[in-house]
C-alpha cells in the first residue's frame, strides 16, 4: 500500500497532510505525484471526490521555492468558486510551507489583484478572463512559471474558453511542466493535449465502484403550481442532512428560497445574480454544515466540493443536458451514496427523454404516493444543531494569528522592515513568520507556532522602520 513517506515529501508538507487527515493518497494521486515530481508532463481523468486537486497541489507546493517572489506554478479553472477552492486547498497544503496561492476572477477588483501579485505569491489559481486581462496588462509575470495546470479542460471547451486558454498559452514559457485534468478525454481535449503537452504520462483513473452505481436517478410527474407541496412531501420523506435544490432562473430560485424558509428549512441560496462575495460566503456556510438547504441554479453545479450532498432535487429540471450530470455529480461524492429526484412537468417529457439518452442510462419514474412524509422526524432534524465541518484550511491554522498592522506601502513599509522587527523579540525567529500582506494603509502578518500574542504584545512597544503603528489581531 501506497503511504505519503514513498513521496519523500518535506516535513512542512507531510504535518499539513497530517492535520488535514490525509491518511493515504487516493488512486488519481498515486498515479500523478510521481509524475510530477519527476517533471512529466500529465493527461488525467478522473472522477469527481477522486482527490484530483491535492493530486497536483501536493506536488507544486513541494517543488515551489519559497525565496521566490514571482508566481512558479498556473492553475487555469472553468470557474471563479473552482479558483477559489483551489486556492484554499494549496494554501492549506502549503501551510507550514507558507505558501502564498492567489486566485484571479472577474467581479472582483483588478487592482487589488494587481497589488497581490506585486507581492510574494507562490501559486495563481484563476479564471481564463481575467488571467488573460492581467497578462495582456503585464500585471501578472510569467517569467518564473515552472507549472502549468489546465483543470477541467472538457468544461472550458463547454463554457467557450477554449480561446481564451489558447491566449494564455502563448505567455507560458516554453520550458515547463504541462498537467491537463478532464472527466473525459474528447476528440478537442486530445487535440489541446498535443498542442500543449509533451509526451505526456496518461492516466485513466477507473473507480472501483462506478459513480452511477453510487447515485440513484428518479422523476416524479407534477404540474408547475404543484411543485412546491411536492417538494416537501419529499423533502419529509427523504428528510436529508444536506440537500441542494436546482432552479431554472435566479427569479425562481429567490421566490423558492421565501417560501422554503417562512416554511421553517434551514436554507439559503445562491445564484449569479449575487456578488462574489456572498456567493462564495453562502457556500463557505453550507459546506461547514450552517444549513441544509442550498437553493441554486446552475452557477453551483460544478466546481464545488461539499461533503455528503445526500440529496439532490431539481425543482426545475435544467434546459441543457450536461446540466443534469453537473448537478448530480454534487452527491455521491468520494464513495457515498446519493439520490438525485426531478420534478417533471408534463410538457417537459421531450426534454426528459433528451437527458436519459445524454446519460445514456435511465431515470426511474416514481409516483409521489412513494414518499411518506414523517414531519415528527423532519423537524426533529431541522431543529438538531447539525455537526459543524472543519474548513482545511481550519485544520492547519490553528497555532496560527493573523496581525493587522496600520501601516503600508504608503508608510513605505517593506515586508523586510516587518521580518526585522519580529525577529528582533526573543523566542521568535524567521520560520515563526507566515505570509505577510501589504496594502496601502495596512498591512496584515502571520504569525506560526501560537506566538501570535507574544509579537502583538511586543509590537505594541516597538517602532517599525522608526514608526511607532498601531498592532491587533486581524478580524476574520
């Protein structure tokens, strides 16, 4: 068997795996470590919860030079909450490495990203857009890149990006290692493949236990005006610890959300009618397990990793038949089993037909006399705090302080006058220090190995570069 020790993995990378309970590497990351680490270029497919993302995370926060300022490793993503999410896993693997992983999205401010990245950044996870606007502004260098990950390369071609990451391409340097990650290997994803990869290691990670044989797919018939007695006659029968609800249109997925919660759910939503912010606030809230219901469209059926989805219900069922697999691939995740229910209107047969021949499987019809509403259970439920989900990047941050500073570029404050005057207390050294971050009027420090109390309570009788700041703990 297979452990993290056959890597030979740094120490700072081997204790973040250990707080993040990584006990041992998952198929996708038994085949790609290696070859990344021996710097081959890699074709995977893999399925969704396969462990995909630490696959090439593990290995790129390894190899990253900490000394470097400039970005060494590109993550390219379909999707902002699929940037973001990567972010978060290689900051967390990178930790104790102090790694420092930006992601790059629209509707978000660009010059706030341009600041980010004038500073030390390690990792640059990001959308095709943006990733485009910053090097086509000579905001984002390239020069240092050694890695060059494309994820979910079927989706880009879906979303029409194909373009985009042709652009992007033109900017990498020529020496490089190349990963392409796709849920299947189409006739335009062999065709990238060769443009962009060289002799690259191809890996087709078969599941033991197919995702299909995971999920159970059914129909009720029901007319519009029906749907939402019909959803909750579900939804008390069924009563699942964690559900996402499908709708056509933002409109239907506000008014639904109303309803389910002047009802007593504890639900929330999110669709692209929200700023980012909240949209990623809303899923961050879901994924520790805050609610149970997730109201959506489709801007949530792809990209977002939250665990044991027990239930997936399409209030609406979706216009587009790669739709229905995103959505259903939100349960049944890494080997648990999920069961995905559709309302059906009676016009909508046509459509039905079209997504059972795309899946080329079938949807079992159901009566809804098949659920018995237990509405005792159901709100026993509701009313149970529900288990609070650790956050990975919780898990290895917990002898770590964030330190507001009020101070910055400005103030002419350098990360070196921050490094010099830290270091400058007894029982604090270099490696006590994460990642600092300077912007105009403040600056914000990490502090490793629970010192944080110690340095702002030494800060406070100090002067920084002669200045005499303003120091407290960072608010979350």
């Amino acid at each position: 068997m297979t452990t993290w020790k056959d890597y030979h993995l740094s120490a700072p990378i081997t204790e973040a795996l250990e707080k993040l309970t990584f006990t041992s590497p998952t198929e996708v990351q038994q085949q790609v470590i290696p070859a990344l680490q021996r710097k081959k270029d890699v074709m995977a497919k893999a399925q969704t919860g396969s462990g995909k993302t630490a696959a090439y995370a593990i290995p790129l926060c390894e190899a990253v030079e900490w000394e470097e300022n400039k970005p060494q490793a590109l993550i390219i993503t379909p999707t902002r909450e699929l940037a973001d999410q990567v972010r978060l896993d290689a900051s967390a693997i990178g930790r104790f490495k102090r790694i420092k992983a930006v992601a790059l999205f629209g509707r978000q401010s660009f010059a706030k990203q341009k600041l980010e990245l004038k500073q030390k950044t390690h990792i640059v996870a990001g959308t095709p857009g943006r990733l485009l606007d910053h090097l086509e502004k000579g905001t984002f260098d390239p020069s240092h890149l050694r890695y060059v990950v494309i994820d979910e390369a079927d989706e880009l071609f879906n979303r029409g990006f194909i373009e985009q990451v042709e652009a992007i391409m033109k900017f990498m340097p020529s020496k490089r290692v190349t990963a392409l990650f796709s849920a299947t290997f189409s006739e335009e994803v062999e065709q990238v493949s060769k443009k962009w990869l060289t002799s690259p290691e191809r890996f087709e990670i078969a599941s033991r236990v197919k995702v299909e044989d995971l999920i159970t797919h059914q129909y009720v018939m029901v007319n519009d005006e029906d749907k939402l007695s019909a959803l909750k006659q579900i939804t008390m029968s069924e009563n699942p610890d964690t559900c996402m609800i499908f709708c056509r249109t933002q409109e239907r997925t506000d008014i639904l959300t109303k309803q389910l919660d002047q009802a007593g759910y504890p639900c929330d939503k999110i669709h692209g009618g929200m700023v980012q912010e909240e949209r990623f606030d809303v899923m961050n809230e879901f994924k520790r397990g805050e609610f149970r219901y997730l109201v959506a469209t489709d801007v949530a059926a792809r990209g977002i990793d939250v665990d044991n989805v027990s239930l997936v219900l399409n209030y609406d069922i979706p216009l587009e038949m790669p739709a229905y697999v995103h959505r259903s691939g939100r349960t049944g995740r890494a080997g648990n089993t999920g069961k995905v229910i559709s309302l059906v209107e009676a016009r909508e047969q046509e459509r039905l037909q079209g997504i059972i021949e795309y899946r080329n499987a079938p949807i079992e019809e159901v009566s809804l006399t098949n659920f018995t509403p237990d509405p005792e259970a159901f709100h026993q439920k509701m009313e149970e705090e529900q288990e609070r989900k650790t956050a990975a990047i919780e898990k290895v941050s917990t002898d770590i302080q964030k330190i507001y500073v009020n101070g910055g570029k400005k103030k002419k404050l350098r990360a070196v006058d921050f490094v010099g005057t830290i270091t400058s207390i007894d029982g604090v050294n270099a490696e006590d220090i994460g990642i600092i971050t300077i912007e105009p009027t403040c600056s914000f420090i990490e502090i490793l190995n629970g010192k944080g109390p110690l340095v702002i309570d030494e800060l406070r009788e100090k002067t920084i570069k002669g200045k005499k700041l303003k120091v407290h703990p960072a608010k979350k």
